[in-house]
C-alpha cells in the first residue's frame, strides 16, 4: 500500500487514521498483534522498531528473546474490523546487535530464504502458486474437556441433522452432497460474498468461491496464482477475513481438517509454478501433461520427502482424521493427470503454456503457510538438484482409480503417514532438504518438532468418546 514512510504518514493525516495495528506470526501460524496510535508511525520508529519478548511467540529461548520488529509498509491495509479507522500491516522479525539483523527462524524469513536459494542455484526467478481454501462455517459450536465430561457440538442450520428442529424450513445439505449446493440450501452464500468483498479491500484476488461437498457447511474460496511470499501473507490474511467476517455475521469459521465425522474434509491445495525469464519452467510441450523434466524432478522431490513433509503441511492431529480413503482425499504417494486420491493431480483443464502446473493435495490450512510453502519448495529443490524421477520409484502416473486396486496391488503402494505421530518421526529423520542454504535451521525444526508433538500428546492422553462405546463393558 505504501512505498515509504513519507507516503504513510500523507494517507494517515488525510484520512484521519486513529491506529496502526502491526500484526506477527508465531511460530504455530497463529497472528499476534500490537497497536499504536497512529502518529508514533514516523522516521524513528521505522529505524527503532519496537521491541518484544519473542520467546512469548515460541521461537527463542529465553536468554535470547529480546528482538525487535518494524513495520512493513508495502503490506499495508484498512482494517476492516477496528471501530476506530485503522490501517494493519506485517512486520518484520530481526535479532538485537551493534547492527540489528535478520532473526531467521521468523517464518516470514524461512520463506524468503527458500525463494532466495531457488534463485542462487538458478533453478527459476519465482515460485508462483494458487492455495484452495477449505472451511467449514457453523451457527455455534461448543466443546468441554473436564474429567467428567469430554464432549463437543456443532450446530448447523443448513445441515440435514436440523431438519427435525422447530422451525426448520425443510431446505438441506445432504451429507457430502453439497458441492456447488444453491439457494435456499446454500445459506452461507452471502457470508462468502461479503468475505470476498473484503479479501478484494485488502489486495487478495479471488478466483471464485462455492459451497464444496461437506453438508454441513463446507465452502471453498480459491484465490489466483501469485508469487509465494506475498501469498504466504495473503494465506494468513484470509484465514483472518474469513474468521472474522463470519463473526460478523454471528457465525463461526474453522479450518479443522475434519470437523465432522463421515464428512468430506477441509484441505489447503496448492497449485505450484516455478517461472524463469517469465517463462514458465514447468512447461514442455508434448510431454506427460505437457509437463517438464523440470516439473517431474521437482514432483519426484516432493514424493521422496512426502511423509516429513507432512509434519510442516499437516501438522495436527486432526489432519489425519480428513487423510483417510473415500472422501476425495490424497492418501497415494504418487502423481496423476486427474485421480484425486494421489498427492499430486495435475489439473487438466489448465492447457495452456502460462498456466500449466500440477497441485499438492496433501496440505490443510492448520499449517505455518511459510513453513509448509518454504518447505514444500526445498523439498522440489532437492528433487530437481538430485535428479529424482518419480517414474523410476513406481510414483505413477496413477490414471486410474487406485480404490479399485486388488489388495495385492495395493500393497505395493507407498501411503501418507496415518497420525501426526507417524509424520512427527518422519520429520526427525529426513529433514537435511530443509537444512540447506540455510533455510530451515536445526534449531527451528526442534522448537516446530516440540510444538506439534506436545499438541500431540495432549490429545493422546484425553479419552475419545468413541472408547467408551468400544471398551466401557469389556
């Protein structure tokens, strides 16, 4: 929004902006956030910046917490949810010194440092990628873990459990049958629009947006192909608008990968191009869908990598609920031109030179999006530098339907990890792909490795109400 701090303060005196509030991303992928009144945004503070406890967000340890953040001007907005006229924006993490420096573990760092060393080793100029939003919209939810009790509810109008509720007007979702599902059943069609009216406010391009298969108030909104690092923001941005705006409108969004047992569930597809001298590295004509060496080395990387990978794009619990067979879901390590149960489905509608790509299925938007993005591109890198051919690792192409397999075909497959747990492991022993050029450092995965695997065993230790019908009497 700004090119320098001259511009910013212009567009605050002339439209009477009372705050700035200046938003962070912790190291689970979470905004935090601080305001200022809006005249302490001046020449100081942007050579100053302002200091903070970091260990606060998980990323330090306490000796070496102090940091210090600025003011990102370029990604500035008007909030949108402020009662006083606000304008937001990103900051920008950096460690104390003689002469403060980049704090690398910051995740808005990690995906820059990927983006750099793609370039330095000359494999492409950017990394362009389209993510697929997934989430569910409620009326109300709630939930309670106690030693007496361990339950949860979710209330949905729309859904066919309320069709015997007073009042009901006898207009449902069936269950996994509201793909594209119009008025007067599709009753979150105008929340979507006014989500899209603001994600437009505030720079984020919309492709379209339409209610997905889950019925009980599944949508999608997907947004146009753009270059990683700004869609790394963007990704958090829309979580934010999307969240917000349905409590707005007494509602309540979630990103939960399966809240719903027997329902389709919420994942976070991405859709990935690497471009050189503007043109698109992916792209070879008359090859397997049009797709390059480039492309399948890059697709063999992600393959190889898959099950550590998860630990960064799938990282909960829940995550593994929704990577289970039946529900469009990926559970196959292997790619495919159209069969949505492989990780990796190249698109075939996208025909043309500019567009051609395929897309990773596997991810859900309870990932770091800089993390999951930065990790997803060094585990490409390592494909293309390694020269890895997923045709020479039976990793496809899978065009059939891989459900119909006899189980002695089936067997012969490789699959995602079943549990956080099984990827958590997976993790600790590949993550050298990460580590280099420095992008990811030991340090880094350590604290992500112990952030998950405590979330982990939490829910391990809460008996599943599903337990006590299978073992109460045994």
């Amino acid at each position: 929004m700004f090119k320098n701090i001259t511009e910013a303060k212009r567009f605050i005196k002339d439209n009477d902006v009372r705050f700035i509030d200046l938003k962070l991303v912790d190291l689970r992928g979470r905004f935090r956030h601080l305001s200022i009144p809006a005249e302490r945004l001046n020449e100081q503070l942007m050579e100053e910046g302002i200091g903070f406890d970091a260990s606060n967000y998980g990323y330090a340890r306490v000796e070496k917490s102090d940091m210090v953040f600025y003011p990102d001007l370029e990604s500035a907005y008007l909030e949108p949810f402020a009662g006083a006229k606000t304008i937001s924006m990103m900051a920008n993490v950096y460690c104390i010194g003689k002469t403060n420096y980049r704090f690398e573990q910051y995740p808005r760092n990690v995906i820059k440092a990927a983006v750099d060393l793609m370039k330095k080793e000359g494999v492409a100029d950017e990394m362009i990628i389209g993510p697929e939003y997934e989430f569910s919209v409620f009326d109300a939810m709630e939930y309670k873990i106690a030693p007496d009790e361990v339950s949860e509810k979710l209330t949905s109008f729309e859904s066919e459990w309320s069709s015997a509720k007073e009042g009901s007007d006898g207009y449902h979702t069936l269950p996994k049958g509201g793909y594209h599902y119009d008025l007067p059943s599709d009753i979150n069609f105008d929340l979507r629009n006014e989500i899209c009216e603001k994600m437009k406010d505030c720079g984020i391009r919309v492709k379209y947006h339409h209610h997905e298969v889950g019925g009980s108030g599944q949508m999608e909104i997907e947004v146009e192909l753009a270059e990683v690092c700004k869609l790394a923001d963007q990704t958090m941005l829309s979580k934010y608008l999307i969240r917000n705006t349905a409590k707005a409108m007494n509602k309540t969004a979630t990103f939960m990968p399966k809240p719903i047992a027997g329902e389709a569930g919420n994942g976070m597809h991405v859709h990935m191009i690497l471009r050189k001298d503007g043109k698109n590295v992916f792209y070879e004509k008359g090859k397997y869908a049009d797709l390059s060496q480039t492309a399948m080395y890059f697709i063999g990387g992600l393959l190889k990598h898959i099950a550590s990978l998860c630990a960064l794009t799938d990282p909960s619990t829940n995550s593994y609920r929704r990577l289970v067979p039946g529900f469009e879901a990926p559970v196959t390590v292997g790619y495919a031109s159209a069969n949505r149960s492989a990780v990796i489905r190249i698109p075939s509608y996208a025909k043309s030179e500019d567009v051609v790509r395929f897309e990773l299925r596997n991810p859900d938007a309870t990932c770091n999006p800089y993390f999951a993005y930065a990790a997803i591109l060094m585990a490409g890198l390592d494909g293309i530098r390694n020269k890895i051919d997923p045709k020479d690792h039976n990793w496809g192409p899978f065009d059939f339907n891989l459900y119909s397999l006899s189980a002695e075909e089936k067997a012969k497959l490789e699959h995602l990890p079943a549990s956080l747990g099984e990827a958590i492991e997976a993790l600790k022993k590949d993550h050298d792909y990460l580590l280099q050029g420095g992008v990811f450092s030991e340090e880094l995965l350590d604290n992500w490795i112990k952030a998950i695997e405590k979330e982990h065993d939490e829910v391990e230790k809460v008996p599943h109400p599903a337990e006590f019908r299978l073992y109460y009497d045994l």
